[in-house]
C-alpha cells in the first residue's frame, strides 16, 4: 500500500504548487526534500495550522474519515456521505488538496497526525471495541455484527434492539445519553440501585466497555448503529446566512462620516494634550490609569473609548515612549505630518493602524491572569490573531448585501461555520464592532463604501484567493505594499465622498457665540481650536469665545490685530463689537506678569563682582541675565556655575535656600561587577545580563514571503523541481551508503536533527508502518542506533519495536539526536 509521503511524490508539480500556496508555512522556510516536505506537512504546528483554516464542513469529512478508517477497511466518498448524510464533493476535494487528506475518492485516508489533532473521540464516537473472545456471552446474532467487516450499522443495530429487548430500565436512556456524545459516562454510585443495575447489565452485555474504575466508553462500532451509520446529526452543508436588519445606504455613509470626522478629531486632541504635558510611562510599560481618566475628561469621553484612541495612535505611530531616564508617551515626529494632512488622508491613516495592530484595546480595565490590572499601551496587550480576528470580522460583513446590520451573534455564528477549530470570543467579535463603529469604518453598525475599499487588498476579499475562508487562521497569501498603500488612498477617496463640504464662513453672534454651518475646514478648525471652546457638534459646530480661550491664542503668540483679522476672514459680516471688546481686553492685560526659568543664580554683596559676566562671550552658554544689581539669574546648574566662574579666576561658593554656604563634597557611585544597563519594555532600566543571543547575535528569523503574489506562486513553481531532484539526490545517497557498507553507514547523513522534523518523521513512520533509524542518547551522553518500527508518539514519549531485537522500547523525545526513514528494501543488519 502506497504511503502519505509516497502519494505527495506522485502528486504533479501544478498540485504540489498548489498545496504550499494554501498552506503557506510548509514551503517557509522551504524543506529539503519532498520527504521533508512530508515530515513538514503531518507535523503537529503544520496540522494545526491547517485545520484552523477549513470550514465546518471539511472537519466533518476529516472527522469521519478519521472515525471510519478503524471500523472500514477503505474509506469511500460514498462512505462519507452517508456518515454525514449529506455528499460532500467540494469539501472532499480540498482535504485532498491541502493534504489533510491521502489516497482518492474510493480510498481515503486522513494525514499522519491528523486523528491525533481532531480528539480521542471523532465526532463524539468512542474508541473502536476489539472483538477478541470477549464477546462470546452476547449470542451468535450480536458477535457476528459486531466482529463483521466492514461493519453493517444496520445488522447491529438490530442485534442491539434484540439484546436491548431484555435490558433492565434506564438501560435504554443511558444508550440514547451516549450515542451521540461524549461517549463516556461516570459509573453510577452503588446508592443508584437503578442506574448502577443498567450500567452493569450494559458493561456485562458487551454494549458498553469499563474505561477505568469510574468510567464506561461507548464502542465506536454501537455508537454507529445507533446513529443509524451516521456520524454527524446534521451536515453543514452551507454558511450560514442570519437575516439582521438592513438600513438605507444613504443612513449608513452619513453615521460613517460623522464616526470618521470623531475619531480624527479624538486623536488630534490627543495629541494637543500629551504635546504639552506628556503622561508618565509605568515601569509595566503602559499608561496610568489615572492618565487615562485625565485624557478621557479632557476629551469628553468614557475610559474605555479613551483606551481605543490611546491604542489607536500608538498604532499609528503618532505617539511612542521616548525612552528616556523618565520616560513619557511623546508625540512623534510624523504628528506634524499628519495634522497638515487633510482629513479623508488622516482618517485613512488611523483606519489602517487600526486593521493591521495586532493591540486588543477592548481588554484594558480587565484583570490579567496575576489579578493585575491591564493597562492602555501595556506592551502585554499584543495579540498576532488581532488583525486577523478584525478582517474576519469585517469579510462577513463585507460578504453581504450594502446596509445589512448583523450583531456580534450574528457575525460569530457565521466565523464558527468559516473556521470551527479556531472560533473567536464574542467579546472580542462584539469589541472588534464597537471599534468598527466608533471608527467609521461600520456606519449605523453597517460596513460602509470607505470600509469595504480598507479591505480590497487582502486576497479573501479581493481577486487572489488564498484558501476558502482563510481570513483569521494566518493562512492568507501575501500582501504587497503596492496594493496596501492603494487600499489606503481608497479608502480616503470612499470617505472623502461621503464626508460633508468644508466650510469655511463663521457666523459670530453678540452673545460671544459663533456657529460653522457645516464642516469646518482645517484653517477655521485650526482658529476655532486655539481661540473658542465647542458647546455642541452636530450638522454645525457651535463654539463659545471667553477671555481664558482668546487668553491661549495669545500665548500661542498672536496679538489682538491678527487674532481679529483671522476672524474677519472667515466671518459672515462683522466681527462683533462685544468680541472685539474681549479680544482687546485680554491682550491688554495679557503679559503683565512675566515667568520665566532658571536652574541656578549668583548672587554677590558687591556689585562691582558681577560687573561684566553678563556680556562676557566665554560665559554666554551659561545664559546669564541680570535681574537686580546683585542678582544674576542663570540657565545653567548651579555645577555649571561654579565650574565657569572658577575657570574665570572667581572664587565662588555654593549657597543653600537659607543663604548659608554648602560645602561640596565629591558624589561616590558603586554599581554591581558586571551589570550593565539595558532598557526593557516600556522603558524600565534593569541590570540583567545579556541573554546569549544579544551576545551572539539571534539566529536570523525566516525569509517573508514574496511581497507580491505573483511572484510568490512563481517562487513555489521553481520550488516543486528543485525538492524532486533534491529527493532523488538523497535516494541515491541512501543507496550508496547501503551499498558501501552493507546495512551500516552513516545513516543519520540521511535523516534529520530537526526536533519538529523528527517528529513528523516519527508519526509518518508510524501511520505508515515504516522503519526507521533511531539516534539515541543515553542517560551517561552516549549516542547509539536502533532500528525501530514507530508505533505511537504522544506525551513526549516514542513507544516503537525494536525490529532487530523483536522488543519493545519507549524513548523520551528529548533523548532522540536523529531520525532517517528506512527504505523498505533494506537489508536488517
């Protein structure tokens, strides 16, 4: 019988490319052989990586073909229909693609590893009962179906029926309890006269089997027959469709618009607070929650919204831990930038921050598994699948009809259909809307044209389709920039569209008020922002000049002349008389106090001392300025000072706040032998020790993947060639060493050191019924060969037959160097 391995060699080159463009990893780094390939593709990570990806039902195919490849001796498709109850062509079909499934149609068989990942109990069926002598007190009619081959579900369930005909009661509720799963019970307590009596009967009549001292297992054979062959209750033929609500389209761009001008109006205040006091950065790394509260009053708004825009514009990198001794969260230098740009681009921005950060805001204000609180920009907030989990999101939204309003119940019942190995949280699924919302990028809980157009790049929404509903399992072919940067300007062209008309006219009323009818442009938003405070928004913005908001315009350094010109530029008529009063008023008496800083002074009884250091060029850095005839005030420290004045030729001394003289003594510092200061995250400064890869330099991460799809199809297509030569390469090196010394030789050239790759060699070994060659390690360091057939590898352990000493053996993995697959014509030695 042919072999996993031997079935991906026979495989044409056109199929081959196929596999490793929808299962990604098994050609990154790219294998070896096609032997390696093998290895790579029933590896536990591999596998799991795969079923994270197929849909409901292509697991119900690989869970009865799993289920029924112990109790059939070939697995049809005609087989798996019937089990399912329902054909099942297509999901046949890409089982096969992705090698999750081996063989054809008439003989299928599940990958290496595979049964191993779906559970003990494939869709809720027990382990297969052997029919070894133990069930001669059942009677001919029940021994006879149930040791018949292939099974007839038919025939034993009407040897069920006969037994059951007899059967004390409970018998039958306990059968119809377990039919469908799980297949285990707990044993009765003796007290349950009844249920102990059914149980006992059942185990006595061969019709349940004891697990242990507690437990009875349904046999996989009766679970069949009393499913009537079936091993699904209902096949998951198609996705589901909820119903939901659906809006006017017109509803949904208006409420997006309005969510996207917000949301960049959130951030840029964000960034006006934090330029001019910056928050301190915990020694975690993240933000106080004090902090936070301070920023969510400032701008009006919850905590855990003001989480969202915190996490947002880190994201988009406009804000960053400046990694100083007291470190604080900075905006950055492309703030500026982005504040210049207009709003469809600056919204843009944040849309994509917020599609591609791997952040979960939604979790801040939880507890952690340490019962600590979580913190915004905690750098223990990251999570890869984030960006993945939103684009699902938003792919099912994004499948239906413009408008149509689905709840997070709606959208999680549809993401288990797509991916059931790999179903999100509700509340991640309902905060990933709530953020959507609160973007713009879902208007009225509805995608809108400007949220559609931010996921045109990703190949499961667009014309390059990476695998049936890849999106969230990591599986999605590569994204170039080229179409991420023209997703982008997409997206600012959707919302532009549907964003109101800039305005640029302010009508100013007497009472001190002013109202912009519409949307302000970036110059009267920019005025309005140094010089008025906004009483309400709304399809206008109403804002409110007093003396403390026309006060900060001034200190931003414009007079009353220019701060009422800029207002007559953009007012309907004429400014005010009550306004123009308030504005002079304020700059009258703006400036009458000056405050102003100074590290340190010097002070002298003499005049005559400080005659002349004011304008002395050798003391200019020290920013010397006179404040009284013997008081210079400086912008130096008090170090400085006396360090400049000495090298002058002065003797000055150090005063305290008291006017007493301070003696200087010389500052000692010890630090550990060997420490060394490194930042850590969130800038916390610590004294560890380098780590050997910060010394050596960390083994270099594996190459990405071409950026361009294209390309990357055209990167495998070379591939499949080079992994077949290299195959028949390693058969004739196998060959030559066998032939060079018999049986012996340095098989383990041949093999792999690779622990994943091992593995998998040992599994498929294993499904396969192969040998291989065994490099061990003993408990004294050791080394030694065996040639050993694999019989199971789990819990870390290896239990094979030592062919050669026709004994068996268990190896703990950690004490495996090496595995080679033997060919099957190879001599024993």
């Amino acid at each position: 019988m042919p072999t996993y391995s031997e079935h991906l060699r026979s495989r044409s080159d056109a199929e081959l490319v196929t596999l490793l463009e929808r299962r990604p990893d098994l050609a990154n780094p790219s294998p070896s052989t096609l032997v390696a390939l093998a290895a790579r593709a029933t590896s536990r990570f591999s596998l799991e990586r795969a079923l994270a990806a197929v849909d409901a039902s292509s697991l119900q195919v690989l869970e009865a073909v799993v289920a029924l490849q112990d109790v059939r001796p070939a697995v049809t498709s005609q087989d798996v229909a019937t089990a399912i109850g329902a054909p099942m062509p297509e999901a046949i079909a890409y089982g096969l693609e992705i090698a999750l499934l081996w063989g054809d149609p008439t003989n299928l068989h599940p990958a290496p590893g595979l049964g191993e990942l779906v559970g003990p109990y494939p869709a809720g069926l027990g382990p297969v009962a052997q029919t070894t002598g133990a069930e001669s007190v059942l009677g001919q009619t029940f021994d006879a179906a149930l040791a018949a081959a292939p099974i007839d579900p038919a025939a034993l369930a009407a040897a069920v029926a006969h037994l059951l005909a007899d059967a004390p009661p409970g018998a039958h509720e306990v059968l119809d309890a377990l039919s469908w799963g799980p297949p285990v019970a707990r044993i009765p307590a003796a007290s349950s006269v009844g249920q102990r009596a059914a149980v006992d009967w059942l185990v006595t009549h061969g019709l349940l089997r004891a697990a242990d001292s507690a437990r009875v297992i349904l046999p996989r054979q009766l679970g069949l027959a009393l499913r009537g062959g079936r091993t699904h209750r209902e096949p998951a033929a198609g996705e589901p469709r909820p119903v939901g609500t659906t809006l006017p389209q017109e509803t949904v761009e208006d409420e997006s618009a309005r969510a996207a001008q917000d949301a960049v109006r959130l951030v840029a205040g964000l960034i006006r607070e934090w330029e001019r006091v910056p928050p301190p950065v915990l020694r975690s790394g993240g933000l106080g929650v004090r902090e936070l509260r301070r920023l969510a009053s400032q701008l009006e708004i919850d905590d855990i919204q003001a989480a969202f825009v915190v996490e947002l514009a880190g994201a988009a990198g406009l804000i960053i831990d400046d990694g100083e001794d007291q470190p604080t969260f900075s905006p950055t230098l492309d703030v500026d930038e982005w504040l210049d740009a207009e709003l469809p681009d600056r919204w843009a921005t944040l849309a994509t921050a917020w599609l591609t950060m791997t952040r979960t805001p939604w979790v801040v204000g939880g507890r952690d598994e340490r019962g600590e609180l979580r913190a915004a920009l905690d750098p223990e907030l990251s999570r890869p699948w984030a960006p993945r989990l939103r684009r699902a999101v938003l792919a099912v939204l994004d499948a239906r009809e413009p408008g149509t309003v689905l709840d997070a119940d709606d959208v999680a019942a549809v993401l288990r259909w797509r991916t059931p190995r790999s179903v999100p949280p509700l509340t991640a699924v309902a905060a990933t809307l709530r953020e959507a919302g609160v973007l713009g990028v879902l208007g009225a809980n509805a995608l809108s044209a400007a949220g559609r157009a931010l996921l045109r790049p990703w190949p499961e929404n667009g014309t390059i389709p990476a695998a049936p509903h890849a999106a969230g399992t990591g599986m999605e072919s590569p994204v170039s920039a080229e179409r991420f940067a023209a997703g982008k300007a997409a997206a600012a062209e959707a919302i532009a569209a549907v964003l109101p008309v800039a305005v640029s006219e302010l009508m100013l009323q007497g009472d001190l008020t002013g109202i912009v009818p519409g949307r302000p442009t970036r110059e009267l938003a920019g005025l309005l922002e140094r010089m008025a405070k906004v009483e309400s928004r709304g399809a206008g913005v109403t804002v409110r000049f007093t003396i403390e908001s026309v006060r900060s315009a001034l200190d931003g350094g414009q007079t009353a002349d220019e701060l009422l010109e800029e207002l007559s530029s953009h007012a309907l008529g004429e400014v005010p008389q009550p306004l123009e009063y308030l504005v002079r008023d304020a700059a009258r008496r703006h400036g009458r106090l000056r405050v102003g800083s100074a590290l340190g002074y010097i002070r002298a009884e003499d005049p005559t001392l400080l005659a002349g250091l004011v304008d002395d060029p050798s003391l200019a850095d020290l920013g010397l300025v006179r404040l009284a005839p013997t008081v210079l005030a400086a912008h130096a420290t008090p170090t400085a000072l006396l360090a400049a004045l000495r090298d002058r030729g002065l003797a000055p001394a150090g005063e305290g706040p008291d006017g007493q003289v301070v003696h200087a003594r010389p500052m000692v510092r010890r630090v550990r032998a060997g420490a060394r200061r490194r930042r850590g995250a969130g800038g916390v400064i610590s004294s560890a020790p380098p780590t050997p890869s910060a010394v050596n330099g960390a083994r270099p991460a594996a190459p990405s993947s071409p950026a361009d799809a294209r390309e990357w199809r055209e990167h495998l297509a070379a591939l499949v060639p080079v992994l077949r030569r290299a195959e028949a390469e390693a058969r004739s090196d196998r060959a030559a060493h066998a032939h060079d010394s018999g049986s012996g030789g340095d098989r383990g050239a041949a093999g792999t050191v690779d622990p994943v790759a091992a593995l998998a060699t040992l599994r498929q070994a294993a499904a396969d019924g192969r040998e291989v060659w065994l490099e061990i390690v003993g408990p004294q360091g050791t080394p030694g060969r065996r040639r050993v057939r694999p019989l199971r590898v789990d819990a870390g352990r290896v239990r094979a037959v030592d062919t050669e000493r026709d004994a068996e053996l268990t190896v703990a993995v950690h004490r495996i160097a090496g595995v080679t697959l033997i060919d099957p014509g190879e001599p024993t030695t």
